[in-house]
C-alpha cells in the first residue's frame, strides 16, 4: 500500500491555495489587518479609552524628541521607557500584539522602519502558526512524513 507523502512543497502549496501569502511578500497595511484580525489585537490612533500599551513621542525640557513606551497606567515608572533614539521604542510591539492587547500608537508612526518591523515579526508568526495548522491537517488526511 502507498502512502500519501508530506513535503514542504506540498505545505506549501496547501497555504498558497488558502492565500496564506509567504512573509515578506505583502505590504505593512495588509499584514497588519492580518495579524491584527488573528490575533485579536488592536492598534488606536488617537488617544482615548483604554489600552494596554501606549507609544508615543514627547518632547524633553530641552526640547529634543524622545519615545515612550508604557503600559495601561500611563505612567513612565523606570527609565527603560523612556528611548532617546527611535531605533528600540517598539521592540514590545510585536509582544503586545500577540497577546491580543490594544495599544495606542500615534499613526505618524506606523510608516517607520521599527513599526514595519514589529508588523513583520507577527507576520512571520502568524505564517509559522498556519503553516503548522496545515501541516497537520494534511497528517490527519493520512499524509506522512518520510521515514
């Protein structure tokens, strides 16, 4: 009896036929409605109601721009909230977002390089864990890796 065999070609193309679209291949907008639907999470714009997680920018006393980071309360408790480069502020993000959260960002940051990032991280998430659902759908119709 012949066995029905498991490859990655065949995960693959069993993804492409559900549009799963490989990471990488789509822009921030669409794989943040992605990833933010399975997820369940939630990015605001403005400010206002309840979040989780809050990114903003603000101005020091001596007027150069610094990020913050913080949680549901609001308040900068440790310095570690505070970024005086843009590079890291978001490193939380991705986090935040597969947990589920709702998070305040200001929408003139979701063009930077570190919000398309922190997109792209659940993305590829999101990708591994649909990856891993059709894999095992296929083992349950019987396919099989070899050996």
């Amino acid at each position: 009896m012949s066995k029905n065999l498991l490859t990655e070609d065949l995960i693959l193309e069993a993804m492409s036929d559900a549009n799963i679209v490989e990471v990488g291949q789509l822009d921030t907008e669409d794989a943040m409605e992605i990833v933010l639907d399975y997820f369940g999470a939630t990015i605001k714009k403005n400010w206002g109601g309840y979040c989780d997680m809050y990114y903003y920018e603000e101005t020091s006393a001596d007027g150069y721009s610094i990020w913050v980071a913080t949680d549901h309360d609001g308040k900068v408790s440790v310095p570690e909230d505070v970024y005086y480069y843009d590079n890291d502020w978001l490193e939380s993000l991705p986090e935040q977002i597969t947990s589920g959260n709702t998070v305040q960002l200001d929408d003139c940051h979701w063009g930077d390089y570190a919000f398309a990032d922190a997109i792209e991280q659940c993305y590829e998430q999101y990708w591994n864990d649909k990856k891993e659902e059709i894999e095992n759908e296929l083992i349950d119709k019987g396919y099989e890796w070899e050996g």
